[in-house]
C-alpha cells in the first residue's frame, strides 16, 4: 500500500500551537519558511513560538504539523486560520545577500499536495488569488516573497487534472461497488498519523495501516444493510457512532478526530439478521489481538477490538455468519 492515497511522501510531525476547533477550509494559504525544512519543524515544535502551519514541504519531503480540520497559526489572522490551509515552503535563505526562492522541485510537490486539497475539500480547480491565497492577503508581512506563484499554481493545476480524469475510475465521495450483490462484503480504509488516508480495503484481502503509525481515523461500508461504527481515542474516551463512508465528511463519513485511537467498534445491520461484523486490531508494534464479533461481550469478547492505552497500528473486518 501507499504511505498516502496520491502516493505523497508526507511525515507527521505535529505542533502544540493550534486550535483544536474543527472548521470548514476554503483554500490554501501559500507561505515561504526563510530557511529549511528542518528549522520550520524547529519553530512549530515549541510552544513558545505560537506559529505553526497545516503542512511544510521540502523538494523530498512533506512534513505535516496540523490536522486539516484544525485551525493552525499561520496567517497572522483570525479569518485566515480558521478558514485556510497554511503550506510553508523551504526557501527564502540568504545566498550573497539575496534571498533564494523555494526551488522547482520543492513547488512541483507542492503543486501535488495543492492538488489533492482541492480534490478532497471540493474547492474546484485551483486559481491564484481564489483558492490559494498569498500570506501577505492576511497581514502586513513580505510572505511569500519571490516564489514562483504562477509556477506553483500551474504544478497543481495539474495535479487536480490528473486526479479528476481519474474520477470516473475512483468516484467521490467514497463510494464502494456493489455489483455483487449476492455476497456480503466490507469496505474499510483508515487514516495515521504520518501518512494520512491510506487505501481502501476489502475483506480480508489485507490489512489496513501502514509502517507501524498510529491509526487516527477509521472509515467502514458494507455491500448490504448499514453498519454503526465508532472509535476511542488513547487517553480520552468513545467518539460518538457513525454511519457513513465518506473521508470529506467529518461528521458521518468516518470515526476519529485526527488522534491516535486505542479501540474499535462496530456493529453490522445485516438485511436478514444473520451476519456480524468480524474485526480485529494490532497495536502499535504489536501482534494481532483477539477476533470481536459486532459489540458482543460474550465469550471473553470485550465488545470492541483493542486494548485501552494502547495505540491501533493496524485493523481487518470481514462479513461473517452469526
């Protein structure tokens, strides 16, 4: 499986300083760090510094400090951090007395990362001055500076076209197939903490999860009937149950809140009432725990998979016989 659902190499870095409001987003504010990656991970990781942005990228590497549906401290502006994604870009660095703008391979993946926002928050095809946004738009600073903007803006308008001739194969939202429909099938797919949306998967034709990183988001549909499904996040307590499959919805579409999770539970509506969801999580690091069946708490089930205290690095589900 891909580390993320377009294939982007993004590593979860996190950041203290955000507002923990979840809001809807608009666009993407564009920044330029005035120095490298590493120092912009320097600054978003302490809370002295009161700065942070939802993403930060590099020509290799894009680092992410923020949940999307969080508030970030980027723009100087109350408007603009509830209402725009922040997207640093290393450059800015003095070279004999100039300035150095983000280079061409740091915009290009840019341009990627530009393109899935649009896609998955349906801001439509990207436009300078509409949908992406200069810091500067929001408050008396020089940010970004000399970046190509033109060049960025071309970089992800290509990348959404890609995706959109792309969409009669991968429908949005999130829509399994149900052509079989003598068979009972699941649909799943998560989301972690250092790669964000990963693939889907059916039955138990895999696992979902990814290198081990902590599992924030779970998402689940099957081909017949309606499942109810919820998730515990480590050292808080049971998120309210879901039914939906749609990773644009946050409020039905999938379980989580952007926090590593400890548990799973799900319960499957099955049209004749003789199915059960089967379901199972790994820890962190760690080996398969027991098979649960829907919530049942009889023969030493818990009435969820997991182990409280421990973070989900892995989960599979199946349509099982009652």
């Amino acid at each position: 499986m891909l580390p993320s659902e377009y294939g982007l190499p993004i590593i979860w870095k996190g950041s203290p300083n955000y507002t923990a409001t979840r809001s809807n987003k608009v666009g993407a504010t564009i920044h330029w760090i005035v120095g490298t990656l590493a120092s912009a991970d320097a600054a978003f990781s302490t809370s002295s510094s009161q700065v942070s942005a939802h993403y930060g990228v590099g020509p290799s590497e894009i680092h992410q400090y923020v949940d999307e549906n969080y508030q970030a401290w980027h723009s100087g502006s109350t408007v603009g951090n509830a209402s725009w994604i922040g997207i640093e870009h290393e450059g800015g660095m003095l070279v004999n007395g100039v300035r150095q703008p983000p280079t061409d391979a740091v915009l290009r993946l840019s341009g990627k990362l530009l393109g899935r926002l649009h896609h998955e928050w349906g801001w439509g095809r990207p436009v300078w001055g509409v949908t992406m946004k200069p810091h500067n738009d929001f408050s008396s600073t020089e940010c970004p500076g000399t970046t190509d903007v033109a060049a960025l803006t071309a970089y992800a308008q290509a990348e959404y076209d890609r995706i959109a001739s792309e969409a009669t194969v991968t429908p949005e939202p999130d829509t399994p197939s149900t052509s079989d429909t003598t068979e009972y099938h699941v649909w799943y797919k998560v989301r972690t903490q250092a790669h964000g949306w990963l693939p889907e998967v059916a039955d138990l034709s895999d696992y979902a999860g990814w290198q081990e990183s902590p599992i924030t988001d779970v998402a689940m549909a099957v081909s017949a009937g309606t499942i109810s499904y919820q998730v515990h996040v480590k050292g808080g307590s049971w998120l309210p149950m879901v039914t939906g499959y749609n990773t644009g919805d946050a409020d039905n579409g999938y379980a989580g809140i952007g926090q590593p999770i400890d548990a799973v539970r799900a319960y499957y509506h099955s049209p004749n009432g003789d199915k059960v969801i089967r379901y199972r999580v790994a820890p962190v690091n760690g080996n398969w725990f027991d098979w649960q069946r829907d919530d049942e708490t009889s023969n030493g089930q818990d009435g969820y998979a997991g182990a409280l205290g421990y973070k989900v690095g892995k989960l599979q589900a199946e349509i099982a016989a009652w």
